[in-house]
C-alpha cells in the first residue's frame, strides 16, 4: 500500500471508528435528558443537562494538559490508537453510556466527570491524527470525509429510537435497558476497530533531527516535565495569537449550537404534546435528519475543497444562513417553555400550531449548518497549524466545550427564545471573524507564504 493510500486508510478507519463510539455517545446525548425525566420520579434526581455541561466542562479543563498526553505516547497513538491510555480513555466512554443502564446520582455524575477527561485526550490525539495523515492538498478532503462518517453516528442509533419509542409517551425501565445494553455494545465495537489504524513510516532523511523527540534528560519524569513544559507553552502562546483568538469566536459559536442540537432541540421535541402521541420517537428521527444533514454536509464540502478556488468563507456563509433559517422556524414552531418542561410535557403553542414536518426540517438545517462550520474549522487549524497540531486542536476543543458547558448550564433555566438569541448573536460575529482569517491566510498564500507562518 502506498503512503497516500495508508493515510487514505486511516482516515477511513479513524472516522468508522468514531461513527461507532458516537453512535452510543451521541444518541446517549440526544435521549438523556428526556430518560431522566421519566426517572425523576425515583430515587434519581440527576439532570441530563447537568451531566453535558459537567462533561464539557472538564472537558475544557482536560485540555490543559491532553496535548502532553498525546506528545509523551507520540503522534503514532492518534494512528495506531493500541496503546494502554487510549483504551483506558475509550473503556470511559464505554462506562459513561453503561451508568444508564442501572443509574445512581452520584455514578450519574461521576462518570460524567471522567468523561469529560477522557473525550480531552481523544479529541486532542483525533486532531492530531487527522493532521499527520493529511497534507496541503488533502486536509480539506479528509476533513469532509471524517465528519460525514463521524456524523453517520447520529443516524443508526436514532433510526432504532425512532422505531422502538413510537407511540410511547413514557419510557420504561425496560427501555431505557435495551437502549443503553446496545449502545455500550456498539461503543466497544468502535474501541477495537482503532487497532486497524496503520503505523506511518518514518520519511525523515537520515541523520535529521526529529524536535518531536528531542527530549533533554533520560528519566521518565525530566520527559513528561519537558513535554509538558512544551505543549503547555505552545498552547498558551497559540492562544494569544491574533488568529486563534478571532477563530475563538467561530468556535465558542459551534459549542453553543452543539449544545442545542445534540441535547436541547431533542428534548424540546420529546416535550411537545400536540405532536399527538409521537413526540418521544421524534426524538430518534430529529436526530436522523441532523445526521443527514451532517453527512450530506462534509461529504458534499469535503469532495469539493479540492478543487474549491473560492476557499472556506462561501462554506461559513452558508453555514450561518442555514442557521439562522432553521432558528427563525424553530422559534415560531416550538413552544417557549419546551426546553425546560415537565415529565408531562406542555401544551403551549409559539406563533403556529406545531408541526412534526418543520421540526424535523429544521433538525436538517441544523446538521447541514453544523457541517459547514467544523469542515472548515478542521480545515483551516490543520492548515495553518500542521507543525503544532495538538496544542492548536486542544485550544479548538477547549474552547467548543467550554462554551457547550455553559450553554448545557442555562438550559436548565433560559426559554427558548432567549437560546435562540444568543446562538444567533455569536453566530454572526463568529462568521465575520472567521472570514478575517480566512482572508488574511489567503493573501499570504497568494504571496507564497506558509499557512504556518501566520
């Protein structure tokens, strides 16, 4: 097999393996918030959106020092992924979805903190996969490729949501049990497949140094104290640096949006009595149609970026105005209060009579929007940042899940329409923002200059 095709390989397996892990996790997602109200009556008094913003709050946290973990494995973790850290981090996830399955409070929101350092790591080390089995010419195309077979895990699971729940308007014991028993299984599935992802050759000429493992000192401890020394300073200055802080604004957007679409919109379906019956396996099928729009998104702009003259600010326009669409028809559909109703659901009514095909159309838009945005994010951090990939997908994932924290926080309190306005207020400034980097990258290459020099 040749380099380009090894790397090809990897791709493929490294998305076919998040597809499965994110079927369970994903789905898990989409349906907490609504099992758990049906568990409220017990002796469990959790709250699914408790748990994400705790999940995605040490999620930032862990990003502190993820990049070290990766560096002190090696890059070949994020290839090869057979190492005795990562399946630990994956046997997490793992867990996570299994404490469904017979949940206690405080197992609820323990292994909600364990998540949320375990996804830092295996982000971290994704990025960094991505980057060194990509180039110049590729990291568009397999960026695209990636997110579509990663967000094909919004439809497996769903599609079996979707069947199972139908006609439900509570959810049993039973249930929730065959969910969770399958999702844990799916997620080991996606665990073994990371051993299928091929070891690079090393292309150094000889004698050339290799900073990666330039590592003073011979204990082990003077080269975790290096390589934490370096990444940490790496990340901290990337940081402060002008493009990363106005794609900050970009990113903190799409942590605000995954919130609502991975958690809340779900639940405001699962809330919505005049769907008539229907509305807990809605649930399944709203998450459907955004993972069709997801895969339709970056398959669509990962085969196109090739060949793409106009760069990433057309994909980014379309992105917000997709948004902007589906949060505009979502605010007249669904009622105010849905976000944060009841075990019995509400009654109310926004600006017309709720209707299941709007909903599940702008569960589309939804994905498609989302799509738009990450596709050209990962796109343009592993093109500007290829020399210092982790540090530059840490800062990226540390800023998303702080943001997807917070927005987790106040759904428990804000109405929907409060949500909306502030999605679409960061939007658009996250738009203009990255369209400023976008331009300015596209000048210095344009001149000749290296994405990595900006």
């Amino acid at each position: 097999m040749s380099p380009e095709s090894k790397k090809l390989f990897n791709v493929l397996i490294l998305g076919v393996s998040f597809m499965f892990i994110f079927t369970a996790f994903q789905t898990c997602g989409n349906i907490a918030q609504t099992v758990i109200t049906n568990l409220n009556s017990t002796d469990f008094h959790g709250s699914g959106y408790t748990s994400m913003s705790i999940i995605y709050g040490v999620f930032s946290a862990s990003n502190l020092f993820s990049p070290s973990v990766v560096a002190i494995v090696g890059p070949q973790l994020s290839m090869v992924v057979s190492g005795l850290f990562y399946r630990q981090v994956l046997f997490l996830i793992f867990l996570y979805i299994a404490v469904f399955i017979q949940p206690s409070t405080w197992s609820f929101y323990t292994a909600s903190v364990f998540i949320g350092i375990a996804a830092a790591v295996l982000w971290t080390a994704q990025g960094n996969c991505l980057t060194v089995n990509s180039d110049e010419n590729s990291i568009g195309r397999n960026s695209g490729v990636f997110w579509a077979l990663l967000q094909s895990s919004l439809f497996f699971g769903n599609l079996y949501i979707y069947f199972a729940w139908q006609g439900k308007t509570y959810i049993t014991e039973s249930d929730r049990r065959t969910v969770f028993i399958a999702l844990t299984v799916i997620s080991l599935v996606g665990t073994v497949l990371f051993f299928l992802i091929r070891k690079q050759e090393d292309t150094k000429a000889p004698g050339e140094a290799d900073s990666t493992n330039e590592i003073p000192g011979e204990s082990s401890g003077s080269c975790i104290n290096f390589y934490y020394y370096v990444f940490i300073e790496r990340s901290v200055k990337l940081s402060f640096t002008k493009e990363i802080l106005l794609l900050s604004v970009t990113t903190a957007y799409t942590g605000l949006e995954l919130t609502f679409f991975s958690g809340v919109y779900g639940t405001c379906i699962g809330a919505v009595n005049r769907f008539g019956g229907d509305e807990k396996s809605l649930i399944g099928l709203s998450g459907i149609f955004i993972g069709v729009g997801e895969i339709l998104g970056g398959g669509i702009f990962g085969l196109l970026s090739k060949n793409n003259r106009f760069g990433r600010n057309p994909v980014v326009m379309l992105g917000i105005i997709i948004h902007f669409i589906a949060f505009y028809l979502i605010f007249i559909n669904m009622p105010n209060d849905a976000p944060i109703a009841p075990m019995e659901g509400t009654d109310g009514v926004a600006y017309m009579i709720p209707s299941k095909e709007v909903a599940m159309f702008c569960s589309f838009l939804l994905g498609l929007g989302d799509s738009c945005f990450n596709t050209q994010l990962l796109s343009i951090l592993g093109f500007l940042y290829s020399e210092d990939s982790a540090p530059a997908f840490a800062i990226f994932k540390f800023v998303q899940s702080i943001c997807a924290a917070v927005a987790y926080f106040y759904s428990n309190y804000f109405l929907l329409q409060w949500q909306l306005l502030i999605m679409v207020i960061v939007g658009f400034f996250g738009t203009i923002t990255f369209f400023a980097v976008e331009w300015k990258a596209a000048a210095l290459r344009a001149r000749g200059s290296e994405y990595s020099s900006i």
